[in-house]
C-alpha cells in the first residue's frame, strides 16, 4: 500500500510535471490479480484497483490500517469497469456487470473478487473512506442509480452522471461515488469548474482510447496545473482544488468523495472570470 501525504496549495504551485504526476497522479491501478491500493492522507480515502482472475482473490488487511481486518473501521464503494465479476462478503455472492456498484459495510469480515468469464475480467476500481456506523451492504446496478443530463453540444460537454452511493442513493457514513460518460463530440467534463472544501475527491478516468488522453486540470482557480492521462488512471484531487478534465475524445470517468458532506449539490462555484 502506497502511502501519499497532502500537500499544501502553497507548496503544489512550486511543483514541476514530474512533482505534480508524483503527488497527483496514480498510475497502473489495474495492474492484475493483485491489488493495488493508494493512501491518501485527504479525508484517509484509499483508492484500489483489481484485476482477478476466476479464481477469488481475498481482501487483505495491510499494516497501514492498524486493524484485524480491512473493513474493521471502513466503509467500501467498488465499481466494475470490465466484464461481468463476483464479489463474495461474509459468504453473499454480488453479482457485478459492468457499471455495477458494491457498497460493502463496515464490519464485512471476508471479502473476495473474481471475474466470470476469464476471457473478459472483471476490472473492479475501488474507494474506501473510514466509518463510523454500520450501514447495509448494497448492489446498485448501474440502471437504477440517479441519472442527471448536465452540459450542451455547444459547449462540448454534454454527459450523463449516474450517481450510487450519496444522500438519496446507497446509503454510506461518508463516501459519495457515481460515474459520468461523455456524449460522443463532447470533451469538457466539470467546466465550469468548482471546488468543494468539505470533501475531497479522486477521478478515475476508464473508456479512454488508446489513442486518446485526457488533459486533467487541478489546483487553485487562481493556480490552475495540468496532468496528461491515460486509460484506468487516476487522479487525486485535494479539497482546495479544482478537478477538472478535456479530452482528445470523449471518454468516462468515476468520481468519489470522502469527507463531512454527501451533498452532490455542494459546490462552490468558480467563474470562468477568476480562472488562471
Ligand atoms: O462531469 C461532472 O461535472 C462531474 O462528474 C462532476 C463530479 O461528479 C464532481 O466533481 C462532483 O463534485
Ligand atoms: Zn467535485
């Protein structure tokens, strides 16, 4: 488990591409049959990601975590972006298409994956914030998540927002998680652009070309970087930041939020006129 500190505003406009990248940027997410897992010192939001094979690989607890298990204290949001895949937690099977989201409570003792069909894996991205209560473990298939149409042809971005686990949807302590898909001809995702200082939020880019990338801008509104992305990467977005992405050509992403409002509404809008 990769450790990564928070950095300050102040220090992240000091950074090169190559610092950026290293704070920012989480690369090789799906990497197989093992996991791979980030810790974040934002909101202590891990974020993971697994290729099984049909064979169940179980969660593990890690050192970092201090506890007897993984979910001793921490809550779970799993979205399958690969072929049709099993979750299995204290002996239920979940069955995830692609789309499909887990939330899987905090007290879940043994928690396994494995794909269906071994000749299309199951690619399960996951997010973890800590919890401090109990709520049920829920499958949401992606038709019956909150569809929101947001953006314009004209303004290159018109996308759907599926949204999973917020305040009226799966009910969690804290995460907030959902996924947005651009229409075809469409690039811009979350411009306009906003911040939200309650929570902070990772995006983790999946459907892009290969020939394609994502141009992902963060930072202050008044110190605005940016990181160049491939397929099933991630970013991690501090709260003082915006998040913020154009792409060669349209493309999807996952959006989750740990910290103290699951209000998606909760923005703090920034104007085209203050942006540097
Ligand atoms: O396309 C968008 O706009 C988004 O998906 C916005 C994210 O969901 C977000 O940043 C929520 O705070
Ligand atoms: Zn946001």
């Amino acid at each position: 488990m990769q450790i990564r500190q928070a950095t300050s505003p102040r220090e992240a406009k000091t950074f090169d591409t190559e610092q950026l990248r290293q704070e920012f940027l989480i690369e090789n997410l799906m990497s197989g049959p093992a996991f791979t897992w980030v810790y974040t010192h934002y909101d202590r939001m891990l974020i993971g990601g697994l290729v099984p094979g049909t064979a169940a690989v179980t969660l593990p607890t890690y050192d970092a975590l201090k506890s007897n298990f993984f979910l001793q204290r921490r809550e779970l949001g799993v979205i399958n972006v690969g072929g049709k895949g099993v979750i299995t937690a204290d002996g239920t099977d979940y069955s995830l298409e692609k789309l499909d989201c887990l939330y899987l409570s905090r007290g879940t003792k043994d928690v396994s994956f494995r794909s269906s069909d071994g000749s299309q894996s199951a690619r399960f991205y996951l997010i973890s914030t800590p919890a401090h209560a109990e709520h049920p473990t829920t499958l949401m298939k992606a038709k019956d998540s909150t569809v929101v149409e947001l953006g314009s042809k004209e303004a290159c971005n018109e996308r759907t927002i599926y949204q999973y686990i917020h305040e009226n949807g799966v009910k969690s302590c804290q995460l907030v998680m959902g996924l947005t898909v651009l229409a075809p001809g469409s690039i811009w995702n979350t411009m306009p652009c906003h911040t939200h200082d309650r929570r902070m939020e990772a995006y983790f880019y999946y459907d892009v070309a290969e020939d394609a990338r994502v141009f992902h801008f963060m930072g202050e509104p008044s110190e605005t970087r940016h990181m160049v992305l491939k397929n099933e990467e991630a970013i991690i977005s501090p709260p003082w930041s915006i998040h913020s992405g154009a792409g060669t050509k349209n493309y999807s992403f996952i959006w989750a939020m740990g910290g103290e409002n699951q209000s998606f509404t909760d923005m703090d809008a920034v104007a085209m006129k203050d942006l540097r």
